[in-house]
C-alpha cells in the first residue's frame, strides 16, 4: 500500500503494524477497512489539534479491530460485536508481547466506542478511537477538521457515494443475529431501523418488572 501522511501522521511502519494491516486487509470489506483506516487519521489529528500525547500504534491497532467482531467471521457469536473486536485486539497484541496496560487501553477503546460520553474522559488512546468514529460515521468535529485534511484522507481512504447507508447495512449485517446485545446503546437504533419486527428492550420496563416485590 502506498504510504500516505497528511499533517505529520502516517500509518506506523513497524512489523506489527504492517501485519495488521494485512490481517484487516485480508478480513474486512473496502468499506470496513477504509472506514476504520480513516479513524485512525480523524483521531490522530484530533489528537493533534488537542494537543494529547498518544502512542501511535496503538490507536491504530484500536481503530483497525474496532469494528471486525461485524465480519463474517462473528457471525455465530453472542456477544457484543465491541467485544469481539476487542478481544480479538487483545489475542493480537498478546502474540506481540505488549504490556497488560497497553493491551488493556486497545481494549477498552474498542469496547467503549459506542458508548458516548466516557471515553473522552479516559486515555488518550480510548478517547481518540471514539473521537474517529464519531468523525467518521457521525460528522462529530467535521468543521474542526480543515478541507484539506478531510480531502486528502478521503481521498487516500474513499467513503464512496453511499457510506452513510452501507455503513448501517454493515451494522445490521453484523448484528441482527444478536439482537439482545445491542440493550443500552445506539446499536439498537440500526435494528429499530432496518428490521420492522425488532422490538426495543426497555429500560423501565424491565425494573418494573423484575422479581423484586419493591
């Protein structure tokens, strides 16, 4: 792949990073692998404009798993697709020998990054994966993010003309075998919207209607 930099951040050119870029390369569709290459440059920038110290590789590694528990290979699991995702991060970085506290930061930034409003307040490495989605799917800080910036990255990394649509389809397509998973975050909106049976867990009613008698 040709390299790429825009502002001083580039892809990291160590070992591991190379093999995990092939390893999401070889998993994910163009779409997840451009999607989750282009985190990595929003929260590396925002990184930049805020002014964090944060290990590069790092981010990249959380920005390149965090959405792979949506690939076919999960599609028999149970659990969150956030945790597959970080999961798999932390089988990875195990093989590499990181340390538990670097491995632990991965790991939470995949896990947390569609939980809003916590990350932010955590490790750099955490929040800017968060910060990344948010730019990407959401638009979160678009306009704190100068054209040419935004240019060159789509440019190296295409949304293509339908993102914003392929990007639920994808949601779904990992997702809708577990539907009970998505209790308590915005995964439940791409279900409520592109399945008409799914029927929304609610909170309220479900401490009315535990067996506490009180």
């Amino acid at each position: 792949m040709p390299s790429f930099e825009i502002d001083g951040v580039r892809i990291p050119d160590s070992a591991m990073a190379r093999e995990l870029t092939q390893l999401i390369r070889d998993t994910e569709s163009d779409l997840l692998f451009h999607h989750s290459t282009r985190v990595y440059f929003w929260g590396s920038l925002a990184g930049k404009r805020k002014g964090l110290i944060f290990d590069p590789e790092l981010l990249y590694t959380g920005a390149m798993f965090h959405d792979i528990g949506l690939t076919e290979r999960y599609r028999d699991s149970e659990f969150r697709f956030e945790v597959d995702g970080a999961n798999a991060a932390r089988d990875f970085l195990e093989r590499h020998g990181l340390s538990e506290r670097d491995i632990e930061k991965v790991w939470t930034a995949i896990a947390l990054h569609t939980t809003p409003g916590i990350p932010e307040h955590m490790h750099p490495e955490i929040a800017l994966v968060t910060a990344g989605v948010e730019m990407d799917v959401l638009g979160l800080a678009y306009d704190q993010v100068p054209d040419q910036q935004r240019d060159a990255v789509v440019q190296a990394h295409p949304r293509g003309p339908s993102f914003k649509n392929d990007i639920i389809d994808a949601f779904y397509a990992g997702m809708k075998h577990r539907p009970d998973t998505t209790f308590g975050t915005v995964n439940d909106d791409v279900l409520a919207l592109r399945d008409p049976s799914f029927r929304r867990m609610d909170f309220c009613t479900i401490i009315l209607g535990s067996d506490w008698r009180s």
